[in-house]
C-alpha cells in the first residue's frame, strides 16, 4: 500500500505548559441537564487551578454556564465572538476581556491562538466544526497541543466511531485517533491541567 504524504510530515512542537484552555461548547444547554452541570463544573475548575479560560463569548446555553462558573470562581476569561453573533449569541458582559472579530474563521483561529489546550464539551454543528478543524490542522502538524472531549452520557461516542470509521475506510492513518483524549469528568480536567 502506499504512503501518503501526511504520513511522513515532521511532528509538531510539543505544547508547553496550560495556561489557557480553549472550550468549544454548545449555545444551547442540550436536553440532558448534566451537560450544563458538567460545563459550571469545567468553569470552576479552570479558575481554581488558574488556568484562563478562552471560548466563544457567548452567554447562553453551554458557553454561559462555563464562562460564569469561572468568572463566579475568580477566573480569567476571554470571549472571542463574531460581530454579526454578538447580539443573537448575546455575549456574555462579565468576561475579563471580550475581542469581536469580523468572522467565524477569524474567531477560530483567534481563540485557538489564546489557548495552550482544547477541551470540546456538548455541542451542535459549531462545535463539531471547531473541533474538526483543530484536528484537522494538528493532523497536518500545524499543532501539537491537547485536544480533550468531555461530556456525559457517552455523548462523543459516536464521534469517536466515525473517527475509527475514517481510519477503516482508508481516509486517513490510525494516528488521528491518538489526536483526542477523552477525560470523564472535571477532576480528570484537573489532573491533567496539573501534568507538566
């Protein structure tokens, strides 16, 4: 079988220490009440640990429920959202530092800049597009930084298979599912917010 040029690409810089952490998370709170409790409890473990928080600005559904948590909790966080979103998202006004950018690819590259992490909570369609194009971008070794998904009920399950399914399917090499790591709750957050 042959090579693909991918496969032979030099590997990215390991990242450094986590400063920040980039959460994706839906604007919506989703049927399940455990994922807004899930998304309070990243919220405040990043603040404890101080480690900022960076994620889309908005203050609704998940995206709120985390970026209070750790405001309530003494934590640093930045939002980072579109102009043409900053009302229909109504962007959260406690935020520590709020950046608005002229577009959603400008927000992208923007908050993945701020952040030494990426942790991917409950979402729809946005997070699953800022999800892939991170992992996109750490298979073409733009990157080497943490990408973890995190989410009650077995919610990136399916996620997951599609990912292996890619692999069988001879889309891409087994190495993109070594991309991910999936943590079960916010204390596994903080044990590996605490690994050098």
């Amino acid at each position: 079988m042959r090579t693909h040029p991918l496969d032979s690409l030099p590997a990215a810089i390991p990242a450094g220490p986590v400063r920040s952490v980039l959460v994706f998370c839906g604007s919506r709170s989703g049927s399940d009440p455990r994922h807004a409790q899930l998304a309070a409890a990243v919220g405040r473990t990043l603040a404890e640990r101080g480690v900022g928080l960076v994620y889309g600005g908005g203050a609704l559904g998940l995206m709120g429920e985390c970026g209070r948590a750790a405001l309530a909790a003494g934590g640093r966080v930045e939002g980072i959202i579109p102009r043409f979103l900053k009302d229909w998202e109504v962007a959260e006004p406690l935020c520590n530092e709020m950046i608005v950018v002229d577009s959603l690819h400008s927000r992208k590259h923007l908050m993945f800049e701020h952040a030494d992490a990426v942790l991917a909570l409950p979402g729809g369609l946005g997070t699953l597009d800022e999800l892939v194009e991170v992992l996109s971008w750490r298979n073409l070794r733009l990157h080497a930084k943490p990408v973890w998904l995190m989410g009650d009920g077995d919610f990136w399950q399916p996620f997951l298979a599609l990912l292996d399914h890619v692999v069988q399917s001879g889309f891409a090499s087994a190495d993109i599912t070594t991309y991910v790591e999936c943590l079960p709750d916010a204390d596994a957050l903080a044990a590996a917010l605490s690994l050098p």
